[in-house]
C-alpha cells in the first residue's frame, strides 16, 4: 500500500537526522488521510477492505478482508487476518447519497466506531446517516447498512448471506473492533466497486 510506505520513509528520514521545517513541509504533502490516521488513533489501526463482486435484482454482495497496523505504518502479523462479505441493497449511484434511500453506499473510505446498540456505525457517509454493520441475512433486512456474513448464497435473482454465518462473523469482526480498534479514527473500511 503506497500511503504507508510513504509513512515509513518519513519515519525513516525523521531517525536519521533531524529534520528543517523546510524538510518536514517537503514530506507533509504525501501523507494522506489513512495515514493521517495513524497520528490521531490508538496503538493498533484496522483497515477492512472490501470488494463488491455480485449483483443481484435487489442486492449487493462485497468480500471483506481485514488487516491490522500497528501506529509505525508496520502489519501485524500475529493477528489473523479475517475474511467474510457484507450483503448490502442494490447500489443506485443516482441515489448513493440521498438520505433514507434503500440502495448500497458510494464506494470510498470511511472511519467505523462503535454504538451503544453494539453495532458499528460506518461514518462520513455522503449525504447519509445511520449507516451500520450488523446482522441480518436478506437485502430485506438493510436499507443501506452492511450485513456481515461469512458466505452468501444465491436465491433467485437475488442474493443472502448463508443461513448461520451471519452473527459468527458479526461477533468476529466486532471482537476486532473491540479489541485493536478501540480509539478515534483507528477503524477504517475502504469500499471498492
């Protein structure tokens, strides 16, 4: 990932000599918001990426793969990977950022907290609010949230997550959370089309 290599070469030229004021401006442009991130968030920053890949008439399934770095822009390891999907409503981009529509989010990067229902809020979300990851197994059951599932079967022209697998991979995803993902801004999910 091209931004936390810049991270690393800006730590990289910081321990090895001081830096001038002219020096530090020269690499501030090539930090970005993922890295960003890293100077306002906790000891760990999780980054969920998610891919869309299935289409149905009133559905939308993404594959999820999740990651682990520690504040220095470094992979940790030692923390296994998790991978399911998320089962969202049919993406209408016409209607991406409208309030109250039923279709899936625009892709891009949002920041992921915690709520008191124990669900997790995906925020910044254009023109939306009440976006979440929670369970559920049919478009059915969202009107623009994530419904985390460890499979999804076809029914129809249409898309579910597999009978069972969505509350294993909610307590999954959100036992990461909870546990490398506790401070502001240290949860990222990166959407791709």
């Amino acid at each position: 990932m091209k931004s936390l290599g810049s991270y690393k070469l800006f730590e990289e030229k910081k321990n090895s000599s001081r830096m001038s004021f002219d020096e530090l401006a020269a690499f501030m442009p090539i930090i970005n918001k993922l890295e960003q991130t890293f100077f306002i968030g906790g000891d760990f920053f999780i980054i969920i990426k998610v891919k869309r890949s299935q289409f149905g008439a009133n559905s939308t399934v993404s594959t999820y793969t999740t990651e682990v770095w520690d504040h220095c822009g470094n992979k940790i390891d030692w923390i296994p990977s998790q991978s399911g999907v998320f089962l969202e409503p049919k993406y209408d981009p016409s209607k991406a950022t409208i309030e109250g529509s039923n279709t899936a989010i625009k892709a891009g990067m949002y920041t992921v907290t915690k709520r008191a229902n124990g669900r997790y809020d995906v925020n910044n979300v254009p023109g939306r609010t009440d976006v979440e990851i929670h369970t559920g197994t049919t478009y059915g059951n969202t009107t623009g949230c994530l419904l985390a599932g460890k499979s999804a079967t076809k029914s129809g022209d249409d898309f579910q997550i597999t009978a069972g697998t969505s509350s294993l991979a909610f307590a999954e995803l959100g036992s990461l959370i909870d546990t490398y993902g506790s401070g502001i801004g240290c949860v990222s999910l990166i959407i791709e089309d």
